[in-house]
C-alpha cells in the first residue's frame, strides 16, 4: 500500500474547499446581480412611463393650467384692490 503524504492531501483538500466556496460565492453574486439588473430595468421603464404621464409635475399641460390659475388670481387681487381703493375715496378712510 502506498504511503500518501498528509500535508499533500491537506494542501488538494483546502485547495477543493476554497474553489467550491469561490464557485458558490460567485453563483450568489451572479444571481444577485441578475436581480438587481432587473430591478434596475423595471425602474427606468416606470420612470419613462411617469416622465411621459400628464399628471408629471414638469409637464406642459400641467404647468400651461398653473399658469392660466395664476393670471386669473392676479386678475381678482386686481379687482379687489380697485375695490378697496374705492371704498377708501368714497369713505375717507385713510387704507395702507
């Protein structure tokens, strides 16, 4: 019967250890960046989607309709201070 030396074996078994670890290391990583890929995928299709949307805080027709809401509250608060500036001449009443 042959003589097997120790250290040898030793050395092939951690050797085998640490390449099988390596080998499931990197599944995990590879399955874990496969998933994070996709993830990444589905935001960038959603944010597209929301980007394009009408309700989208940047988009045309929501600020044409902010803008059209301002001139007409700018037109009131006119209206009103000539009101008031009228009331002030007919009473006398001296308004700031």
């Amino acid at each position: 019967m042959p003589k097997i030396d120790l250290k040898l074996a030793a050395s092939l078994a951690s050797v085998v250890f640490v390449a099988g670890g390596a080998w499931w290391n990197l599944r995990n990583v590879s399955s874990d960046v496969a998933a994070i890929k996709t993830t990444i995928d589905n935001q960038a299709n959603e944010l597209t989607i929301h980007v394009a949307a009408d309700a989208h805080i940047g988009s045309d027709g929501r600020i044409s309709r902010i803008e059209e809401s301002q001139k007409v509250l700018s037109e009131d608060m006119k209206t009103i201070l000539s009101n008031q500036s009228a009331l002030c001449q007919a009473t006398g009443a001296r308004c700031r």
